[in-house]
C-alpha cells in the first residue's frame, strides 16, 4: 500500500513538473511560424531528437518494472492454487 502512496505523489510531482516546464511552448509557436516551411521542419525534428532519450529511458524502465512485476506474480500464482 504504501508503494502505490509513494508511485502516486511521484506521478503528480512529474505531472505538475512537466506543466510547469511546458510554458515556453508558446515562444517555441510564435517563432516556428515566422520561419517558413523548411526551418519549420527542422525544429520539429531536432524537437523529435531532444525527446528521443527521455522517452527511451522511460519506456524501457516501464518495461523492466513490468516484466518483474510479472515475474514476482508467477512466482506466487503457483502457491496460491493448492
């Protein structure tokens, strides 16, 4: 019980942390509409570029967790049918 408390503060700190990080998204909007078509389009990759490593990251510690998870669940399932 007292991991799904600590996961829950956790999340709403990352949520309220990424609202807080979001705010020059208004800047990046202005400016991406006077470049014209091409710079447009390399802001936009080199956006893809920058969020590639946090996403990665992410996305692999979700799947490690949840393959343990799985793990640890077989390993008492077995028990549990007797």
């Amino acid at each position: 019980m007292k991991k799904i408390a600590l996961l829950s503060i956790l999340l709403v700190l990352l949520v309220g942390l990424d609202y807080a990080s979001a705010q020059g998204c208004v800047t990046c909007t202005n400016v991406a509409a006077q470049l014209g078509q091409d710079s447009a389009i390399g802001l936009n990759k080199g956006i893809i570029y920058l969020a590639f490593m946090p996403l990665s990251i992410t996305i692999g510690f979700s799947i490690y967790f949840y393959r343990r998870h799985q793990q640890e669940k077989n390993l008492i399932d077995p028990q549990d049918s007797l």
